[in-house]
C-alpha cells in the first residue's frame, strides 16, 4: 500500500470538522474559474457531500482528499475525478487554499503522493489534468511531475468577458 505521507505533508480523507474549510474554498469566486463553479454551496449542502465523502471510490467515481502540514492545518484539497475502471484513468485536480503557502513545495509533494497512489494502489494506466493555458504555475507543477501538453483546447472557458484556452495534460504509466 502506498503512503499518503510525505517529509512537509500529508493526505486523508475528509472530516466533517472540514465543512468550514470546504465552505471557505467553495465559495471563494476567486477559485470558481478553476472548477467551472458558478454559483455558491450552502453549508447544509457541503455538509450532506461530507457526509458522503466516505464512499468508496468505485462507487462516487472521485476522491477528494485534505492535504495537511506537518502542524495538521488543513492547506488545500486535491481530487481524482472521472474515476473510470475500465479505461483504468482519472483525472486530478489541486488547489493550495492560501497564497502563503503556494510556492513552498505542499503542492508537488502532494501531487507526487496521489500520483503514485494513482498507479501503485488504483492501478490506473493513466491520469489527466485540465489546466487554463494563464495558469503558469499549474502548468509547471504538472509538468515537473512527469505530465506531458496533449492538445489545446480553443475557446474552452467563459469568464464573462472573453474565452480562454485549456491545455489538457496526460501522464501514462509505464
């Protein structure tokens, strides 16, 4: 079984003591461009997710899990979304909540720990990220860990002034 901790940070599985945290980074518009999210959660409806979170991922076909710090604070949330068994592939998504704990190394670490969960323990044959082509810093991240640009996707988002392109990134297990 492959560990969901590393030297700075870890990975679990959400709590219902996260429903503030959730809360927090589900209703921040700054965020929503990176999820397609256009309208706010309620707690009530955060706290019926979190309720559900256990599921195994076979059945909800995702995962979200906390990345936390070595001081247990709960930094971000990264997930396996589009969890599909026969074609052995998912996709992953990851978002450090703060700005001041961006740019320390959590993010990699926490995407190289789901990564070889990803291949080790769902024995997945490959993982995908969609990344906004303005989104240097995701764009590196993914890179730096093996991801590889496949196409471009044309006008794909709206930001309620012009379209935006997005990169789709793949990464295979040999």
């Amino acid at each position: 079984m492959v560990s969901l901790k590393g030297n700075d940070i870890y990975l679990r599985s959400l709590e219902p003591e996260d429903l503030e945290f959730v809360y927090a980074i589900e209703n921040d518009t700054d965020l929503w461009h990176l999820s397609d999210t256009q309208t706010p959660y309620s707690r009530f409806l955060i706290k019926q997710y979190l309720e559900n979170a256990q599921q195994d991922i076979f059945e909800a076909k995702q995962l979200r899990l906390a990345i936390c710090n070595a001081e247990h604070e709960t930094i971000g949330l990264i997930d396996v979304f589009d969890f599909d068994v026969k074609n052995k592939r998912a996709g992953i998504g990851i978002l450090i909540q703060n700005k001041e704990n961006r740019n320390k190394g959590f993010g990699k670490e926490a995407l190289e720990l789901l990564v070889n969960y990803c291949f080790e323990t769902l024995h997945l044959h490959q993982i995908y990220a969609n990344i906004s082509e303005s989104n240097k810093a995701s764009l590196n991240l993914f890179e730096g860990n093996g991801f590889k640009k496949i196409g471009l996707k044309k006008d794909w988002s709206f930001n309620g002034e012009i379209y935006t392109d997005e990169f789709l990134l793949q990464r295979i297990n040999d």
